[in-house]
C-alpha cells in the first residue's frame, strides 16, 4: 500500500512537470521580467518598403520623442535592415530612403542568399532574423533617446569551419532632393537643405568607410567568425537639430552599451505597461483590453516629440501619419495629457507646457503650434474648448505635486477669466464660441467640432477688437467651464487660495443652473444650444447634448432622460455607440460629415463617463465594450487607431495613428 502510494506521487509529479513544460511553451514571453511589454509584441504592424518619399501605406516606429522613425521591410530581402528613416525633420514628415542601412554578407567571398524570417515590433524595439546555410543573423533597433537611434547586427556562425565574413553596407537610392553625404573617418553625414536636423551614421572604428560622391557610400567590416561562435556589431544613427549639441552626442555613442539600452527601454516600458494593464476596471481584465492598451500606449509614443524649433517643450502630434498634423493643438494637448497622465506624469506635464508657452497677456492660448513656422503658421485666429483644468486636474491626482499646480494655477486662471472677457458677448454669464480674426471658419475651429449642423445658420458679432463671438450659446462650452469652476476650485485649495477655492464654487453653481434651464428641453429631453437671447433651442441631437452628464451639470431627471437616447439603438447605441449626431436626423452622414456622424472617440468617452456620473455604470460599462468591439482595428493586432469611425459599419475613417483616439481608449478602460 505505501509502495503503491509514493507510485501514485510520482506519476502525479511527471504529470504535473509536464504539463508545465508545455504551458510554458505555449506562454512564451519576450523575457521573464517583461510579461506586460510582451502584450505590445506586433499589436501594430510597422511592415512597409517605401515605395516613395510620402508613401504612407503603412506604419513607422519612433520612440524617445524622436523626429524620426523606421519600418520593418515587407518582402524577404537577400540584405538586410530596416525600411526608413521616414524623417519628421522636414517638410510634413518623408522618407529619406527604402533602406538608409542597407547591409549584404559574404562568407568566403561569396554573397550569402538570407531568408528572412518574421519581423517583430515590441514598444521598445524592433527586431528581424535572417539565416542562409551558414549563418544566422539578428538585427534590432532601439532609440537611444530622441537623438539617436542604435542598430545591432549579431552574426552566428551556424556551421562546423570557421569562416571569413565581410558586412557591406550601402543605401537604396535617396527618396527626397536636397540631399547631400560627407565623410569624416568612421562617420557619413547627410545634409538636407530643407532641415536644419543633420543626420549622422556613426559606423564602428574598425569599419572601412567610402564616400562614393555626394549621395553614395560604401562601408565594410571584416570578421573571422568560429563554429558556433556569434559576433555583434552597432551602428548609431542620429537626427539632431541645433538646439542641441553633436559633440556631446558623439562621446555618448562612442561609449554606448546596446543590451544595456535595449534593457532600459524594455523595463521603462514594462513599467508603464504595467501601469495601465493593473489600473484596467475590474469588468475589462480580459486580455484583449491589455492589447488595446498596449496598442494606445504605443500610438502615443510614436507621436511623442522633443521640443526642437518653435517647440519649446515635449509633447504629441495628433497623428504623425497624415502630413498636416505635425504640430501640437491645444484640446488635443489637454486630451492627451489626461491619457499619458496614467502612466508619465512628466510628459503630460510638458504636453501641458507646451501650449502655455505661448499663452498671451490676456490669457488667450493658442489653438495650434508648429516646430518651423515657414512650413505652417501658429494658428492665433482662434483657440479650442476649455479643458486645460480638467487636464492639470487629472495630472495631480496622480502624482500630488503640489508646485506643478503652483506653476500652472495662475495660469489656468488665466485662461478661463479670458472666455468671460472675450467670448460673452452680451455678458449674461454664458460663453460662446468665437474668433480673434472676425472669421466664421476660425469660429467654427475653435468649437473644435468645425462643421457640426448647430452651426450651419450661425452668423458672427463682435464684441471688441480682436474678440468676436458666434450669435449662439453653446451647451458644451458652459459644460466646460462649469467643470472648470469645480476644478479651479479644488486647485484653489491645494495651494491653500481658500478666498479663489470658494468664489469659484459660488460661479459653478449659478452657472450649474443657467445650463439646467437655458440648454435643456423638457419636451425633448435633451441639451441644445441656444440663440443669443437664450430663448430659442438650435435642434439636432448632437454629442454635445450629453457634456453636461460629464460635467456633472445636469439633474438626475435630465440625466435619465439623456440615458433613454444615448441607449436607443435608432439614435446613439449603433454598432460604434455614441457618435456625434443621432442616427436618426436627417443630415446624419458620418462619410461626407466629419462632425455630422462619425464617432469621435474623446466625445464617446464624455458620453460614457457621463453615464457613470449619474449611476449608470451598467449602461456605460455596455457601451464601453461596444465602442471597443465596434470600431474596425481597436480589438486584435495590426490595425492602427483611426481619428473617428463610422458608426453604424465600424469603418476607420481618415487620419490613422490618432492621438486623442487613443488618450480615450486608455480612459475608458482605466480605473478611476
């Protein structure tokens, strides 16, 4: 009987080793200390061969706030390396060749035909694998900073002689003009004349190095490589504007380490993966929200810029991807500050600098910002919605640093005391939108919501010079400054502005009930703007009927009432919920309409955000896996982040790579 029961132990422990063994082989990770960076593995697809200079057919990886980034080749190529560099350096965003690093082998003197294996992407790196009869090949590329790029090549011998091994390097044919190549030693220079970002290819000391004319060169490093033995080599390529110094770049490089790069990238990014991945809502713990997540954190990083030029401080581009968003908008500033603000607190603090350094005297922010302004303007005809607070807000429940609310409450002040100065035109304490230039358009831009249908009739007035409003109260501009007045007020009490802390309250709920009575229609059940005098209702069901739920602006009856629409399947609950007109209306049409259908992501999170405000978590917790599960390319890897979506087929619609879309993402899925 003993015999048979320690017969019984032993079978369970072969079963029971088993087993484990081959869990682990199918949960291999990228490493055993990275299993949340492992959720960012190919969650983007960066495969693209240029076939131009403004080829956008597919994606490109940046890290660091570099101006620059790469793709993975699509075809199997006999060399080696990674598409790119698509330069953000210049014009609106090219790609400077195919291949700048474009690598063959020889072994014995004879060129090596590589089979090239699968290319993958994590948020820290990317990586290729090549192999011919003789040899295996590893290449990776991490961003030493926002600089500097660093290639690693290893080479193993994979057969039973030693051999001779030549790298040759050379570039496919440069894509753009006004190139031009010198040479000093083991380092090939690239001059544009439409940047003042020079570019450097830093080859290591013991590689022979040709400049061939003004746009060719040729490298070569030579190796003895045993059996089994494996060589590595790194190349450093660099894009570096003058605001910062090469030299000190240079001596960097020089003494650079790739692992132990690669290692810090990999832990920073784990960390902040782990962040968001742990903090999710109990009801989103599945898997494939931790992809989404990663694929949002790895959208924001690709957009993420050092300040270079009139850029004074580091922050996101909407989208890299489409040429006229390179620059930096001021609500999509706020937006993206809140995402980044759940797991890099000190780079949604400079997103938030970033605008506010071209505050003016009178507190008026600017509505967009460009690194080179001979490219594009700044945009002073007008500024965007206020949720700079809400933002400031979001950043210091975080971190509770107390002296970035000191430096950023005076400001915010500001800010919002310039509304009631320059947009109420006939000072009865409700806001309207409104241009500096005395242009409809700019009016228009600055709601942020340009050719949505409540503005289709709207005329301008002036109210001083340089300050002219739309003749209509917008429900979601007072939203805002409602929530303003609340935030403002919790500021005002951290920094111990007791007298602010409480005037503020007082504002809030006069204007709480200005919005309760003068925007919402009790025969409807919904909130509209209204003409100047108040008296008259401008129709159509659009998003902003529901910023007074975020705002926490409305009763609970109106709030009800909103719910019923929000949830109705013929008006807001489509396949991608809560767009930004009702299905139903007769100028609905999310294709031809970039405001009259298509669903914004930021305007589906104030809709579900606005359901939990008033106790209906159920309802928004339903919609949140809607949005998700609806909108084409969010769930799954691959698919990139869309501006907006069409609601009732789940379309992706214009520009890719988007920002806010994916600051969004991370809020509605965030515990908080």
């Amino acid at each position: 009987m003993h015999l048979n029961k320690n017969l019984y132990c032993i079978v369970v422990l072969i079963l029971f080793f088993n087993f484990s063994c081959n869990n682990q082989k199918k949960t291999k990770k990228i490493d055993a200390e990275h299993v949340f960076l492992n959720h960012s593995k190919n969650v983007l697809d960066y495969h693209i061969t240029p076939k131009d200079s403004v080829d956008k057919s597919g994606l490109m990886f940046s890290d660091q706030g570099a101006w620059f980034a790469y793709g993975l080749h699509k075809e199997s190529v006999e060399s080696i390396g990674f598409s790119g560099p698509f330069l953000m350096t210049q014009q609106n965003g090219v790609w400077l060749s195919t291949s700048l690093m474009n690598a063959t082998i020889k072994v014995d003197n004879k060129f090596q035909s590589l089979k090239s294996k699968k290319g993958y992407s994590y948020s820290s790196h990317l990586e290729k694998s090549y192999s011919s009869d003789k040899i295996s090949v590893s290449e990776k590329l991490v961003f030493k900073n926002g600089h500097t790029a660093l290639l690693q090549t290893k080479i193993k011998n994979t057969g039973d002689k030693d051999i001779h091994l030549e790298l040759l390097w050379d570039h496919s044919p440069v894509l753009i003009s006004g190139i031009s190549l010198s040479q000093n030693d083991n380092t090939i220079k690239i001059n544009s004349t439409k940047s003042n970002a020079k570019g450097y290819i830093t080859f290591p000391k013991n590689t022979e190095v040709q400049l061939v004319d003004s746009l060719q060169y040729n490298a070569k490093n030579s190796l003895h490589i045993k059996p089994n033995e494996t060589k590595e080599i790194t190349i450093a390529q660099t894009f570096i504007f003058p605001e910062y110094s090469w030299e000190e770049e240079k001596k960097l490089i020089q003494t650079i380490n790739f692992d132990s790069v690669l290692n810090t990238r990999k832990s920073e990014k784990e960390l902040q993966l782990k962040t968001l991945i742990e903090n999710r809502k109990l009801q989103f713990k599945n898997d494939k929200y931790a992809k989404v997540l990663a694929k949002a954190h790895l959208t924001l990083q690709n957009n993420w810029r050092i300040p270079v030029g009139e850029l004074k401080h580091e922050g996101l581009f909407p989208s890299y991807h489409y040429k006229w968003f390179n620059g930096f908008w001021s609500w999509d500033s706020w937006k993206h500050a809140v995402g980044l603000s759940y797991y890099d607190t000190n780079l949604a603090k400079n997103q938030m600098r970033a605008m506010f350094d071209f505050q003016s005297e009178d507190g008026f922010i600017v509505d967009c910002i460009f690194r080179d302004t001979t490219i594009e303007p700044h945009n002073y005809r007008d500024t965007k919605p206020p949720l700079s607070v809400w933002a400031v807000v979001k950043i210091y429940e975080k971190d509770k640093d107390i002296e970035f609310v000191r430096e950023f409450y005076p400001k915010l002040k500001k800010y919002h005391e310039w509304w009631y100065n320059k947009r109420d035109h006939d000072q009865d304490g409700l806001c309207e939108y409104g241009s500096t230039d005395g242009t409809l358009i700019a009016a228009k831009w600055e709601s942020g919501m340009d050719n949505a249908i409540r503005f289709d009739n709207s005329k301008i007035l002036k109210n001083d010079d340089g300050a002219y409003s739309i003749n209509q109260e917008s429900v979601d501009l007072n939203a805002y400054l409602y929530a303003e007045k609340i935030y403002l007020s919790r500021l005002a009490e951290v920094i111990n502005s007791l007298k602010d802390a409480e005037k503020y309250k007082v504002e809030a709920e006069r204007l709480k009930d200005k919005i309760q009575h003068q925007f919402y229609d009790t025969e409807d059940g919904w909130f509209y703007d209204t003409n100047i005098e108040g008296d008259t209702f401008i129709k159509g069901e659009g998003s902003e009927g529901w910023t007074a739920l975020w705002a926490n602006a409305a009763t609970q009856e109106q709030a009800n009432a909103v719910k019923m629409k929000l949830m109705n399947p013929k008006k807001f609950y489509t396949k991608v919920p809560f767009q930004t007109m009702s299905a139903d209306h007769e100028r609905f049409d999310p294709l031809e309409g970039y405001w009259r259908g298509p669903n914004w992501l930021d305007q589906a999170y104030f809709g579900a955000k606005g359901l939990r405000n008033y106790g209906f978590n159920a309802e928004a917790d339903k919609a949140t896996i809607q949005i998700i599960k609806g909108a084409e390319g969010i769930l799954g890897k691959g698919q990139s982040i869309r501006e907006n979506y069409h609601p009732l087929t789940g379309e992706g619609l214009n520009a890719e790579n988007f920002s806010w879309s994916a600051a969004h993402l991370i809020m509605l899925l965030q515990n908080d």
